[in-house]
C-alpha cells in the first residue's frame, strides 16, 4: 500500500502519518503501490487521486464533497460516526482518529522545562501571526504546529494542559490524557470534522471564541473616502498591535483556568476512548492480515 496524506505543509496533524503508520505497518508500505491507505486527516473528498484501491483506517471526511466509493473501497474504520453515516457505513466502522495509536508507541520524553500550559493553532493561521511572542505574552508553552513530530510530541507531553485551534493538538493531547480545549480564530474553523471525532469519544465540545488574528482589510473598486480611511485604520500596525493584545489578554485568562481548576478543560472518559481504540486495533489487525 502506498501511504496517502495531506503533505502540502509540513503540519503535526498530517506529519503523524509517516511518523505512525510505519511503525505499525512496516513492510505493508511502499513507495509506490496501486493501493492507497488513508490513514490520518480529513482527506476522505472528491480530490483524492485516482487509484485500484484505497484502503481506509481512522480517516474522515469533512472538506468538500464526500468522495464517491465503489468497489475498489476498503473500510476497515473512519474517525467518527459522521464520516460513517457520510458513507453509508456500518456505525462499528466508526473507530476513533488515527493519532489515538500514539497510545501504542514509544513516545519522544516530555519537554519538561518552560510554561506547563501549551497552544497550538492551525498551520494555516500559524504562517501570518507572531504565535512565539504572543504565547510567550501571555505564559503559554508555544506549540508549534510545523516543527517535527518527535519535537511537538517532547512539548505536549510536557504540558498540564492544551489549548487546541489544531483539532489534532487536542486530538494527541486527549490520546495522552492531557486536559484541553479548543478555540476559534477564524472564520475557516471546520466544526464538522470536529464533531466527527467529538463523537467518537462521546464528548460534546464548543470552541471558545478568541480575537480575530486576521490583520486590515484589502481595497475595492471605486471605495469611498470613508472606506479608505476605515482601511487605513485596520492596516496600521497600531491596529494589529491592539487586536494582539487583546488575544494575549484572553488567552492569559484562558492560561490562568487551566492552572487554578484541574477539571477545567474536557478529556474524553477512559471507557468511550478504550472502546473506540480497540475498534481501531481490530481494524488495523484486520488489514494486517488482508491482501490490500
């Protein structure tokens, strides 16, 4: 099988692939196969490569139109049962995410020195914003979502607590049975995929809502002087400055929750974890042993 994943950007959700599946799958791997596995990430749309046949453990669905399935689909398990229903599955198909797996190998030692609260955004929103500055601002552990797997694992783990915009920083975290919590920044956040995985687990879960890290707006044709002026204000660094704050200040409150209450946060209870784990295990015990 020729392992498939989300490889534009070298971000800890997508980077768990090729980190994962090779421990576990070893030989069953290759460079170049007629089979595709899909594994890890909301991949499971209609911008898939063609191939003979694709092989499904713990991927979900989520952006875009679900992909069209025919014979040449394997199902052995998908992240949650909104990515089972999508497709039509039987509802046991409906395991957990892959990266809950992390639970079965050996792990990078944790990262003890710094702040014991982390954050991790999505790599989308990490490319224009001075993450490191803010956290460090506002006393977090700054998460850093295109470092390497082995150097975010050491981080995570050294952390008490995770503040998630990254689904999957909350997804590792609530595998390692750190506490967590998710935020919204922008207007992009995907709470399908979201509630797809909160499923799973049997957890309900509302992103708590932070000041917007998008900086100034752009011009239009034929702007009034009253629009030139109110972009001018928006694209002034004064502007950026002042919407920074007013996220290090939330996410200083947000910091001091996590320290002050051990039940603030959500962690998924052991038995709907353990159960959705052990649905994963059959499934990739199952694909050990088939001819994929």
């Amino acid at each position: 099988m020729q392992l498939f994943y989300y490889d534009k950007a070298p971000n800890f959700g997508d980077a768990l692939n090729p980190w994962i599946w090779p421990r576990l799958l070893g030989g069953r791997l290759q460079a170049r196969s007629s089979t595709l596995f899909l594994g890890i990430g909301t991949i499971l749309n209609e911008k898939l490569p063609e191939a003979e046949r694709y092989a499904v453990l713990g991927a979900g669905c989520g952006y875009g139109p679900a992909a069209r399935t025919d014979h040449r689909w394997n199902f052995y398990a998908v992240r949650g049962p909104l990515t089972a229903l999508a497709f039509n599955l039987d509802p046991q198909l409906a395991a957990v995410d892959g990266a809950y797996l992390l639970r079965k190998l050996d792990l990078p030692a944790p990262f003890g020195p710094g702040p014991r609260i982390g954050f991790m955004p999505h790599w989308q929103t990490s490319l224009n914003t001075p993450w490191e500055t803010i956290c460090e601002q506002s006393g977090l552990r700054y998460l850093d979502p295109l470092l390497s797997v082995d150097e975010t694992l050491a981080r995570l783990r050294g952390c008490d607590g995770v503040i998630a915009e990254a689904m999957h920083a909350a997804i590792a975290a609530d595998a390692l049975r750190i506490r967590w919590l998710p935020v919204r920044l922008t207007p992009e956040f995907l709470d399908f995929k979201w509630r797809d995985w909160l499923s799973s687990v049997d957890l309900e879960a509302r992103p708590i809502a932070l000041p917007t890290t998008y900086h100034g707006v752009i011009g239009r044709k034929n702007e009034s002087l009253v629009h030139r002026a109110y972009r001018g204000a928006l694209n002034s660094t004064a502007y950026a400055v002042w919407q920074d704050h007013r996220l290090i200040v939330r996410l200083r409150k947000l910091r001091r929750k996590f320290e002050a209450d051990a039940g603030f946060g959500y962690l998924s209870n052991e038995r709907s974890m353990t159960r959705g784990l052990n649905r994963l295990e059959v499934a990739l015990d199952r694909l050990r042993g088939s001819e994929t």
